[in-house]
C-alpha cells in the first residue's frame, strides 16, 4: 500500500521563554492537530492513530499525545500513543504511522511532535523524593523531621548527554574540528537558511502550512537581514566555531502530519502532496568511539540508498536538519567518500532549523510537510530527509511524487 502525505501544519516556532512561554506541550499540539482538523474537513473523524511526541515531558503528560487528541476536535475514538526518539521524534513518528498504513493495519493517522524549553520539566531532588515516596506509603508525620534544605535543591533538566557529561553543543565542537569546518562556511550556511525562510514565507510558500498562534505568525527566530558579516561578529559559544547565530537557538513549537492512503484521500477528495517511499534509522557508539555524536545518519543514508537502489545524487532536495550549521556541514563530508558530493542549491531550500528553530521532537513534521510540498509543486521527483538525534541517532526517509 502507497502511504500519501496528504499535508502538514504547524505553529510558528518561538523562542525559549518568548510568546509561548505560558503554552504547555498539549495546548501547542492540540493546536496543531485542531489545525489540521479545519484543513482537511476532519471534524469528528475518527483516525487509525495518532503518533508524536516530546522530548521534555513533565511525568503529568505520560499520556500527552492521546490527551491532545481528546481536547482536539478529532473524534475521541482516534486512539494515540507517544513516541520519543530525541530530534527523530517527528520523523520516526510519520514512520510508524506510514508503517501502519502500509502494512493496511489503518487507513489515516497524524505524525507529529512538540516540545516547550520554557514550560520544560523540573525534577524534584532526589532525596526529597523518595521521602515524599515514603511518606505517602507510611503516613508518618515523624519523617518530617528528615527534612533538609539540600532537599529544595531541584533537579534542573540539561541540554547535554547522560553518557559524557557535554551538550550537544559541545559533542558538535569536536565534530567540526574533526573535518575542519570552518567559521565561514558555518554562518554563510546559516545566512542561506534565513534568506530562504523568509523569501518562502514572503512567497506564501507557508500559507497551508504554518497556523498563527499566540500572535506569532512567522518563527520568531527568523531574521531576513542576517549575512555572514554580521553572523561573524558573534562570540564562539561551543568550541572556537560555533556561536548562538549558526546554532539552533532553544525553542518552543509543534507540527504535525496527515497520512493516508490514496483511497481514504480520494473518497475525501483530499491532495496527495507526495509518498513516504522509504525510511531508516541508525545509531553510532558516540561514546567509546571517535565518530561524533550527531553523526548516525551517516550510516543510515547508505543503507537507505542501497535498499531503494539510488545513488545520492538522484534527488531534487535535500532536507538536511539544521542542528547546528557545523553538523550538516560535516554531514555532507562525511558523505563524500562513499556516496559522492550533492548539488547545494538542493539543499534546505526553503530554510531549516537554524532560521525557524528547532523545539526537538516537532522538527520531522516540519520538515516532511515542508518537502512534501516542494515535491507537490515540482510534480515530480524525489527528496532525502536527514535528522540527527540525541543518543548518537539518526533516522533518513525518502518522499517521491
Ligand atoms: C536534540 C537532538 O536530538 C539533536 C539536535 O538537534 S542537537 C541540537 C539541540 N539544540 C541545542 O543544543 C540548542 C543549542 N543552542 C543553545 O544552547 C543556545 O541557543 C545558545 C547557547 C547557542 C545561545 O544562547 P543565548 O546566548 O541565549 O542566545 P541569544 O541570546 O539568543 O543570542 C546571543 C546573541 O547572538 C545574536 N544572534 C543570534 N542569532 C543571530 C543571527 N542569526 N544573526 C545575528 N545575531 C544573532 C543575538 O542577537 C544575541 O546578541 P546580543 O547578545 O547582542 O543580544
């Protein structure tokens, strides 16, 4: 069974502690979903399933995804579950619900992701926990006198790995010295990114993809005016490359996707923006070896490429997920041996991450309904979609019109 990408939606991505900073995980995906609702006329539809997820989750949001469907206007027989595999979230979520319809397990389903750095979740100390534990098994008014002010003491999420102590930031350093990328091939990539953000928003590119929300209407990152003279300015934040313009600012933000199957599509008298053809995910030992952190999709793109019987070469764009400019910088090195050199002018041509943001798991959805869309506007062809994840992960995907 062909799985058809019938059309995304997301909200404007803000940044940490911007606009969005009173919005919760389920308020931005119910939005989303309620979106995609008003678009597709599916008021009261009862879908196969809805898949996302979160990588900052408050333990209140266990069942966020089935949550955000029931405040949605979906029928609340739409069953849902989460899904988290760090940045891979999105993509690998549009995965499982293509799986699904290929498998013809379910005709439709919603792929989607959200994340929210300014409503991000905050550990109660440890110690203190397990009192409360106790306490509320005992009832003893007496382990109150084991109270410590250490116990005030929370526990703060962090942007890094639990394996070596370094954020992303730092781990994507050593990264670019490795294939010595430089400071102006990094922020001439970041300007190229928000040029061709804002020339697609201007040209209404965004006009059935992005909702406003909260009085955003474009991502509040975006900055028409950046170029590499001004990007050069920045102090290096991670290693002596990299700075808050050619990284990913934190952000908060959701998207989501439509799947189906031609026939759900056709009886519905929907679009079929383009085909999810092929996908696959790959993990590197980050810890013990000396491949970098974000590196995985590296290894997945081969595979990929050998199973669909397709060179790199043999694609019209290329979505490679801007973590940080450094990243796709040595991504498309690290390429070359085996697989060759791409045509740049294919790559992000609407704009990534690095113009729009990046709230982590909303990033896959972003990118499949914004190259869904580019397919549906060439009428034909073939676009590659590369995400690195935390963990040492990747996952790649091919979409065909
Ligand atoms: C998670 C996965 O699984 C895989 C992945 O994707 S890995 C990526 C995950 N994401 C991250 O790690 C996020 C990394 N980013 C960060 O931690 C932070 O954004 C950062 C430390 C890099 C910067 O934080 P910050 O200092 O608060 O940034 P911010 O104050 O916005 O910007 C600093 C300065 O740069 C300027 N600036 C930022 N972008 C600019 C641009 N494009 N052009 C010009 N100036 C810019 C700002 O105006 C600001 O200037 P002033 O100090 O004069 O106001």
């Amino acid at each position: 069974m062909r799985v058809a990408i019938i059309g995304g939606n997301r909200i404007p991505f803000a940044r940490s502690n911007g606009p969005y900073a009173t919005a919760s995980n389920q308020d931005m995906l119910t939005a989303v979903l309620d979106g995609l609702v008003s678009r597709f006329g599916l008021q009261g539809e009862r879908l196969g399933e809805v898949v996302a997820g979160a990588v900052l989750k408050h333990s209140r949001d266990f069942n966020l995804v089935r949550e955000s469907v029931l405040g949605s206007r979906l029928s609340p027989q739409t069953p849902a579950y989460d899904l988290q595999q760090a940045c891979g979230t999105g993509l690998q979520a549009v995965i499982a619900v293509a799986n699904k319809i290929a498998l013809g397990q379910i005709e439709a389903g919603i792929a989607g992701g959200v994340d929210t750095t300014s409503d991000a979740p905050i550990g109660v100390n440890e110690n203190f926990r397990k009192l409360l534990l106790e306490f509320n098994r005992t009832r003893k008014l007496s382990l109150l006198t084991k109270l410590r002010p250490s116990h005030v003491v929370p526990h703060l999420p962090r942007n890094g790995e639990p394996r070596t102590g370094m954020s992303m930031g730092e781990h994507a350093a050593i990264t670019a010295a490795k294939y010595g990328i430089t400071r102006e091939e990094q922020d001439e990539l970041t300007a190229r990114s928000h040029r061709n953000l804002a020339r697609a928003y201007d040209e209404g590119f965004f006009d059935d993809l992005v909702t406003p929300y909260l009085g955003l209407t474009r991502d509040q990152n975006l900055r028409p005016d950046s170029s590499p003279e001004k990007l050069a300015k920045l102090k290096p934040v991670f290693g002596d490359t990299m700075t808050a313009g050619n990284s990913t600012p934190l952000s908060d933000g959701a998207s989501a996707v439509l799947l189906a199957t031609e026939e759900w599509a056709r009886e519905r008298s929907l679009p079929v923006l383009a085909y999810l053809t092929f996908a696959e995910t790959a993990a590197v030992d980050y810890v013990h070896g000396d491949e970098g952190l974000l590196m995985a999709p590296v290894h997945a793109s081969p595979r990929m490429l050998g199973k669909a019987g397709l060179k790199l070469q043999e694609f019209d764009f290329y979505e490679v997920h801007e973590a940080f400019a450094s990243q796709v910088l040595a991504t498309l090195k690290a390429w070359e041996p085996d697989l060759g050199e791409i045509d740049r002018s294919k790559l992000n041509v609407n704009g990534s991450s690095l113009a729009a943001g990046h709230p982590f798991a909303a990033t896959g959805a972003r990118i499949v309904a914004t190259l869904a869309k580019l397919l549906h506007r060439k009428g034909s062809g073939r676009g590659f979609v590369s995400i690195c994840a935390a963990g040492g992960q990747g996952v790649t995907a091919i979409l065909e019109r």
